[in-house]
C-alpha cells in the first residue's frame, strides 16, 4: 500500500448593486436576481429524518434560504449599518431570498436538516459564514454546529479565524492543536458540557468525540468567512506528489511497524527538493 493512503486513512462579490433613493430611504436596485443566486442547498430539498437521524439535530428541521451572492454584494456597500439592516428585512420583499414566513433573513438554522447535508462516518459541521447566513456580512464572526457521531473525528483543520469551541451537550470531547514552528508541542485537553476550548488563528487542531453517543458542539469564529482547510485531505490529495515525497521523506511503504521511525526522519524546513531538478542540475541527490 502507498504511503499517502495509509496516512490518509490515519489522519483520517458578485456584481454590486448600484444604490438608488427611495423617499430618501437607501435601497439596492435589485435586477436580474436568479442570475446572481449562487449554488447552494436548495430551499425545496428537505431531506427525509433518516438521513440525519444518527446525529444531534432536529431531523425535520425547515431548510435555511438559498445562499445568495446579490445580498452580500449588496450589504458589502450599504453606506451604513442601518442600511445593512434594512436589506436584510427587505431581502424576501424585494424577491432576493427565499424565506418562509416564520423564518427572517437574521436566523440561521444550523440543524444538519436544514442544510440538506448528509452526515459522514464521523459526523458533520454546519457552518455559518457570510456566504451562507448574509447576515453576518461586515460584522467580523461566524459560527458553526459540529455534530459528532460517537467516536466521530474531526481531523486536523486550520482557520484564518480564532475558533472558540463549547460542548454544547452530554459528553467530552478530546481537542487538539499545533501552533508555529517556535512552539513544538501539541496542545490537549478534555471538555465536558459547557465548557469552552481556544483554538489559535491558523493553528492546526482537531475533536475527538470520547462518547459512544453523539455529541454535539457550537463553535465561534473572528472571521465571518473563517474557511477551513483539512490538512491531510488539502495536502495528500492535491498537491504535487513529488513535493509531498519531498518534504515527508516517507520510505516506499509505511506500516504500524515503522511508523515511529518515519515520523522522526520527517525532516525540518527548508527540505531538499523534488528529485527532478536535483537530477536536471547534476547535482546529487
């Protein structure tokens, strides 16, 4: 077996809107709204209460709106709070979101059901950014639901957002970061309900779901886009497989056994390069 399988089974705006007054009220001229609806779950998709069942959640929860580009555009260049306010109550109004009646443009349903999402082995995260909940548009935090099945692993991530985490219901789970290369050791700790865990800026960190039930966890970003990106998915399956051999310096194969062994030969940065140019250079390799 190839060396990044195992490892890989182990680690496992758009165009603004031009402002016109209305009785001296400041409103965007909404034009061509179904072309600038971007992708995203579909308000009609409520998927059936077994495809959420095995996590936390509400399985017949109402979908959220669809995502739409047109009013992030739009609250991106509202001259003011205020006026940042108003599109979002004016948003169904002016036929720029689909909302249910007892559903306003400032709610965001973070239930796995409401998202039209299906859970993996591991459990799932619904996260609430700027694309996803307009709302939160200028105002510098997002939020997510991160629903764990038992045992569920959340593999190593980054953010471009300091993440706060809280158990929001019965159980514990592990947690873990890695932070620059000044500061070798992994940071770990056990959290229980109610209890809260600070994850730098750009660390690398991962949960644990310690429970044979699920549990569920409500996490807090600086950043209304936080992003993520999942080191070993990011790293192993898309980026050059000569610079992955490069800077692992992992033997052909790599097995429990060996492992240790591996992980030590690891070499720091900077590392020798592709062996390609090494050759191309005559120099040795």
């Amino acid at each position: 077996m190839r060396t990044s399988a195992i490892i890989i089974g182990a680690l496992s705006a758009a165009a603004y809107a031009k402002p016109v007054a209305q009785n001296g009220r400041w409103t965007p001229e909404w034009q061509n709204l179904n072309a600038e609806v971007s992708a995203g779950p579909s308000a009609s998709a409520v998927p059936t209460p077994a495809s959420s069942a095995s996590v936390l959640g509400v399985p017949g929860a109402s979908p959220n709106p669809t995502p739409n580009s047109k009013l992030v555009a739009d609250l991106l260049t509202a001259p003011a709070g205020s006026d940042r306010i108003t599109l979002l109550q004016d948003a169904e109004k002016n036929g720029i979101a689909d909302f249910k009646a007892r559903r306003s443009s400032i709610v965001f349903d973070l239930n796995p059901a409401a998202n039209n999402v299906t859970a993996g082995a591991g459990g799932v995260v619904i996260t609430a950014d700027r694309k996803r909940f307009p709302a939160l548009t200028t105002l510098d935090v997002a939020v997510a639901g991160l629903f764990y099945q038992p045992c569920g692993l959340n593999p190593p991530h980054a953010h471009r957002a300091t993440e706060v985490l809280t158990v929001a219901t019965e159980g514990t789970l592990l947690t873990g970061f890695v932070f620059d290369n000044t500061a070798s050791t992994e940071i770990s700790e056990e959290i229980s309900q109610f209890q809260s865990f600070a994850f730098p800026e750009g660390s690398m960190h991962w949960q644990q779901n310690q429970e044979c039930h699920p549990v569920t966890a409500i996490a807090a970003f600086s950043n209304e886009d936080p992003g993520a990106i999942t080191t070993a998915n990011r790293f192993f399956k898309n980026t050059k497989q000569d610079v992955v051999l490069a800077a692992l310096g992992f033997p052909e194969q790599i097995t429990p056994e060996n492992f240790e062994q591996f992980k030590n030969q690891i070499p720091d940065p900077f590392v020798k390069g592709i062996k390609q140019c090494y050759d191309k250079c005559g120099i040795p390799y």
